[in-house]
C-alpha cells in the first residue's frame, strides 16, 4: 500500500494549478522570494571572524552559529514545510515570514552570543518559506516543462544562497553586522505583503490531523528508496558544500591573503556563476538524463576539491573551484527534485520534507566537520574532507542501476 493511500483529499479544487503553467512573473517573484528567504541561512558565514572577535568566542564556536542555523532549516523541514499538504499555503507563508521578520530582529540587536544562537536558529527553522514555494511552482507546471520551471525558481534560490555573502560583507562593512540581519528583517515583511497579493489561493491537498501528516512524511521515505537515495546523495554534495563556504573565509582572512570582509563577500560573487547550471540542470531532468548527469556532478565536485587543494596558494584556483563545487551541488539538487516530485504529486510538500531535511542535515554536519577539520588540518585537511564526500555518493551511485533495475518509478531514476 502507498504511503499516501489513507490520506483523505480535500475536495476543494487547487485554484493555483495552471494548465499551460505559471505566468512568467510569478515565477520570477517565487525565484526572488526563494533566494531572499534562504539567504538568511547564510549571512552569517562570512561574518564569522568578525563576530568570534565581537563575542569572544573560538572560530570553531563560531562556526557553531551557521550550524545551528542549518539545524533550525531541518526542523522547519520536518515540522513546518509537510504542513504545506495540510494548510492552504499563502496563509502558511505569511505566518512563517512574520516568524522569520521578528526573529531576524533579535539577531540584530543581540546582546550575547547565546541569543544570536537562539535567534539563528528560529530563523532558520521559518525561512524555509522557500521549500514550501518550490513544490508550489512545481504544482503550477505543466508534466513536459515541471524541470525547467523548478530550475528558474531554483536558480534564484540558489543565487541567493551565493549573493547573501556578498551582500551580509557589504552591509557589514558600511553600517556593521547588526545591519545585516535588521535589514533582512525589512526585507521579510515587504516580501510577506508582496507574496499575500500575488500569490494564488491554494486549497490543501490532503485533511488527515496534523501528526497523521508528519507520520506520512515519515512513511514516504520507507515507501519510495529514490526519495532516501536523492536524500543521501545531496546530503554529501551538501555537506561538502557547507564544509567549503564555512571555512573558505578564514582563508581568505588569514595571514595568506589577508582579505578584508568585504574582499570575502565580492569572492563570494564567483560562487553565483554556479547557478547559471540551474535551468540546464532542469533541461537535463525533463530529457530523462537524471543518472548520468549526477553522476559526472559527483566526478566534477570530486575534482573541483583537489584543484582547490592543490592551488591552495592561488586564489584564482580557489574561485575556480568554488563555481564547480556550486554548479555540481546545485544539478544534483535540481536532479534530486524532478525525480522526487514525481513520486506521488499530492504529497510534494512532504517529499520536499524529507528531501531537504536529509541534505540539510549533511549541510549541518558538513559546517561543523569542516570548522573542526580546518581547525585540526589546514587547509589541505578541508580538501581531502570536501573530496571524499562526492566521492563516497559516487560509490553509492554505482549501486543504483543494479538495485533499480526494472523500477524506473523508484531507485532507478
């Protein structure tokens, strides 16, 4: 039996399915929006050795924060995004950006390190407004064109995961951290207002209690293997991912290269080239070359490490590997989505659930390893780490044909 086949379906009709699509501009505001929201996941990063030096605390403390922030994003994963099956959505979004603006606020006038913890970690957990609003233009497309409508919606959450850097070192260094995060609060509440207009009413697709949904979502990842197998590719490419920008700012700042905060965050900008792979990623998915594409992501991020490492004295070679970690990371993501969308269309909400949760908990990991890797081995030792994780999916990739045979529907894809 389905994960899904005791689920009583709300007969109200979703007003936000589209025949032919989503119109154009909504899908560049849920682009906007999806950046903007998980951008907040990441201001902090290259903030960090100011911050240490503002709180008194070690790096690896301080390295705590962005993985207390990433904790936050798993729990809203597990407990707010299934109730996007459950709750009409624009409702839903409005709350949880409410949450996430007054939250933002108390990072922003935090008065000890604790209470930017704290702080983090709720914002994390509410902006994951984003992973209710891709399902969301997932529902909106049409069967032949879902891939390249979640990789536009995508490309902009992607950007905005690579520009906060830059944009958190600027604010920083113009008018101090505490900025960063109060202006992203104003930020919340403008897009609040402007996602309660422009989006469409969209019924719940299932009417079963609360716990009955989260048991579902549990449920999914025992019923569909490709929902687990998408989850544990991307944690490790996420994870590697985590480990890279976690650290790459101490690089950066250290007696090599001696960058201001600033000069961290316009690296940063070279990361964003990355999502230029996002709506290639979707053409991919919809011509049906899901396994192949990631496995060469998992080759390239490989790669991409071991030239880091290597040209650990250049920064040129450091960017350049910083676009193919970023440009892999995201075509195994945009990948993972099309094949888990696909596996039962009333449940999105909770298959992005599980989905994300999964990966983010390797984000976490990656974030925390890496400030303890880098802590302990240099530079190089980050490498190696951010190397071996594609490396180990890759592994794990070479079991899929065999295990999927004859199941196109499930581990195969």
């Amino acid at each position: 039996m389905s994960a899904s086949s005791d689920l009583r379906t709300s007969r109200r009709p979703v007003t936000a399915t589209a025949p032919h699509g989503a119109p154009g501009w909504l899908v560049a505001l849920l682009a906007v929006a999806s950046g903007m929201t998980v951008a907040n996941l990441y201001y902090a990063q290259p903030l960090l050795s100011s911050l240490s030096g503002v709180f008194h605390t070690s790096t690896a403390t301080a390295g705590a924060l962005i993985t207390l922030t990433q904790v936050g994003y798993v729990i809203g994963m597990l407990f707010l995004v299934p109730l996007g099956d459950r709750l009409e959505k624009r409702n839903l979004v409005t709350v949880l950006l409410a949450v996430t603006t007054l939250a933002l606020v108390a990072a922003g006038v935090a008065t000890s390190f604790p209470m930017l913890l704290i702080a983090s970690l709720v914002s994390g957990a509410t902006s994951v407004v984003a992973q209710i609003l891709v399902p969301f233009a997932a529902g909106l497309a049409p069967d032949h064109a879902r891939g390249r409508i979640v990789g536009r919606v995508m490309s902009g959450l992607l950007t905005g995961i690579l520009l906060s850097r830059t944009l958190s070192s600027l604010v920083s260094d113009l008018a101090g951290w505490r900025v960063v995060f109060l202006g992203s609060a104003a930020l919340m509440a403008v897009l609040a207002v402007a996602l309660r207009a422009a989006l469409p009413q969209h019924a719940p697709t299932t009417t079963i209690p609360y716990h009955h949904v989260l048991r579902s979502t549990v449920r999914l990842v025992r019923t569909h293997p490709a929902l687990l197998r998408r989850g544990l590719y991307q944690a490790a490419m996420f994870g590697a991912f985590s480990a890279f920008w976690t650290t790459v700012s101490f690089v950066l700042t250290g007696p090599r290269f001696h960058y201001s905060p600033v000069g961290v965050g316009v690296f940063a900008l070279v990361g964003a080239a990355g999502a230029a792979i996002a709506p290639f990623a979707g053409h991919w998915a919809d011509r049906g070359l899901v396994r192949p594409m990631t496995g060469i992501a998992f080759v390239v991020a490989a790669l991409a490490f071991a030239l880091a490492g290597f040209g650990g004295h250049s920064v040129a070679l450091i960017a350049l590997a910083a676009i193919l970690v970023d440009m892999a990371v995201q075509t195994t993501l945009i990948l993972g989505q099309h094949t888990v969308y696909q596996l039962d269309p009333a449940a999105r909400a909770r298959l992005n659930s599980a989905f994300i949760a999964m990966f983010f908990v390797g984000g976490a990991a990656g974030s925390q390893l890496g400030s303890v890797v880098y802590h302990a081995g240099g530079w190089t030792g980050l490498t190696a780490l951010g190397a071996a994780l594609p490396l180990i999916a890759l592994l794990y990739w070479t079991t899929e044909r065999r295990r999927g045979a004859g199941k196109p529907s499930t581990a195969s894809l």
